[in-house]
C-alpha cells in the first residue's frame, strides 16, 4: 500500500536464496529521493533496534523556508517571530510586507542578526528582506559551545567577584556582551538539536544521539540560566551607588570559589562521567545553597542600613540561585550517565 511521510505500513519479510532476507520499500519513498535499481542506502542499526534507511546522497540539510508575512504580525512580534523560524532549524527566512519596513523592523532584524549565529542577508529591499544561514548544523559540536558558554560565565562571575571587592569597574564593562554571545550559543544549540531531531544526518555530523542532543540542550539551558544570574550581579555591581564593599571570606561571597570548583568538575565529567565527583560537586553546591539562604535570613535582624541590606540580600540571591542551576547541570549528567549504562536485550 503506498505510503506518504508519517504514516506507517507492514511489510513482510521474504526470504530469497535460502539465507537472505528482503523487503520491498515504499515506491513513494523510492520516488521522493529519486533512486532507481542499484543505488546505494544507508542501512543503520539505531540503540534502540531499529533500523534508519538513508539514501548515500542526500544532502547533509535540506534547503527550508519560513516565509514572513509583517502585514499579519503584531507589531513589537517580528524578533520573536524570526527567532521562532531560527530555532525550527530553517535554513533560508523570507520576511515581506505591502508597506516600506519602518525604522522599528529594520532594528528587528538587526538584533535577531546579533542574537543569532550564521545567517546573513541574502537580499534586501525597501518592502522585504531575505535571510540565509551560512552555517550546517552539523558543522559545530555541541561541546564546543558548551565549552565557550562555561568560559565567558566563569570569566564574569570572576570579574563580578573582582569587583565587589574592590576592583576596577572595567572589569565587567563588557557584561552585556558576554551575557549576549551565550544567549546566541544557547540559541544555537537549541537550534542544531531541533534539527538532529529532524535529520539523522545532523545526528551523524554531530556525533551525538537524539537522547544526548536533547541532554545538551538541556545543559546549555542550564547555563544560560546561570548566566542571567551573573549578569544580574554585574548590574547591581555597576549600578549601585554608593556600592557597599563586601568582604571576599564572608557570605555571600564566600560562596562564589565554592561554586567555580564544583561547576569546573561538573564541565570536566561532561567528558569523563564521574558519578562520584558529579555527587561531590553537588553536595558542595547544595550546602552552598543552605548557607547562602541562613545569611540571607539573617541580615534584617540586625541594625544596618536598609540599602547595604537589599543589594547583599540580591546578591546572596542572584549566587544562590547559580548553585541551584549548577545542581540541575549535575543531575543532566547523571542522566545522561545513566541513559548510557541502559542494557538492551
């Protein structure tokens, strides 16, 4: 019985010559990918015990268009639109409208072009504009974004630490663009998972299993999470005026080596997947928490002022919800940990 994408038909098994067995497949499916007798598939045993047929040519990505239409969209929507179509993993976005594109759109598309990674403008005119990735989903491995996320987290939680101390306000004077380069790697991971989920060719280039992509993206959500916190602390550190000095042996300080220690294990066992130092990193990170939320019970039952009182007590916040988000990071691992360790009979 023919069949289109997404439905699903029984084939029986033949055997022919006595110890090979053969079943037809679908002629729509034979037509859609233009074979004919005699070419080559790809025939995949998946974990799972089934088997993924791929015809040898087919391309790594298959060319995708969203097609915009601005007239029908409200207005302040467009960013959110565009990157809806960059995380569905089209390839190519085609943005119109009857009107000249206003002053508001074209900052739009501006900022969706920062926050993104590999598309560029294709053609551009007074009443559209066409956008085309330049980047294979394939083409990046997803460690190596997670990898860039933990350095520029790290770096400003280092620097945010520097200077409630005591240290220049240069330090964090870039914190708005660090905090932007891991939003657009977490859009971008999110991104090269939607299309492994599509595209078992992706899934090959990347080296990585659906499961693991999804645990990856997870990850990187983690991250991100992390990161809004620690611009939050940048902020209040630029912003607050006078800003109280906080000392770097007492909470919620204190608390911050205790973080970077565990977060680095946890960024080390993405790789090696010690259950053991995972627990560890944890437990830290958890009487971390514990101790960061008695200090923040325990400032307004002094005398002190109320404004040295509210930022400690943000600070204490943004550090201890850090901790919780570098806890979720562990239990991802564990997870994947014990995905990997599934006997299949």
């Amino acid at each position: 019985m023919p069949i289109g994408p997404g439905e699903q038909d029984v084939r029986r098994l033949q055997l022919t010559g006595g110890s090979t067995y053969t079943m037809s497949l679908p002629k729509p499916w034979v037509l859609t990918n233009n074979l004919s007798a005699r070419d080559g598939i790809r025939v995949e045993w998946r974990p799972t015990g089934e088997l993924s047929l791929t015809p040898l040519d087919v391309p790594e990505e298959v060319k995708t268009l969203v097609e915009l239409n601005l007239d029908g969209i409200p207005e302040g929507a467009l960013y959110d639109h565009l990157m809806g179509a960059y995380l569905s993993g089209a390839r190519e976005i085609s943005a119109k409208s009857e009107n000249q594109f206003s002053r508001e759109i074209r900052s739009e598309i501006r900022r969706f072009l920062r926050s993104t990674r590999g598309f560029e403008i294709g053609e551009q005119s007074e009443t559209s504009v066409h956008l085309i990735s330049l980047l294979n989903a394939g083409e990046l491995p997803l460690h190596a974004s997670l990898n860039r996320m933990y350095l520029l987290l790290s770096s400003l939680v280092r620097d945010t630490f520097e200077v409630l101390v005591g240290s220049d306000d240069e330090l964090i004077s870039d914190f708005e663009e660090r905090e932007r380069e891991v939003d657009g790697l977490h859009y971008l991971i999110e991104r090269q998972v939607g299309s492994m989920l599509d595209s078992q060719q992706v899934a090959r280039s990347l080296g990585l299993g659906r499961k693991q992509g999804v645990e990856h993206a997870n990850l990187a959500r983690s991250l991100e999470r992390m990161m809004d916190h620690a611009h939050e602390m940048a902020r209040l550190a630029l912003e607050t005026t006078p800003r109280p000095r906080l000392k770097s042996e007492e909470f919620p300080l204190s608390a911050l080596p205790m973080w970077m220690d565990a977060q680095k294990s946890l960024m080390i066992n993405l790789r090696t997947h010690d259950s053991y130092q995972i627990e560890e990193a944890r437990d830290s990170l958890k009487a971390a928490q514990l101790s960061l939320k008695e200090h923040e019970e325990g400032l307004w039952t002094g005398r002190r002022k109320a404004s040295r009182l509210l930022f400690e007590d943000r600070i204490s916040e943004s550090i201890r919800r850090i901790c919780a988000y570098s806890r979720d990071f562990g239990e991802i691992l564990l997870n994947m940990i014990a995905y990997d360790s599934i006997q299949r009979e």
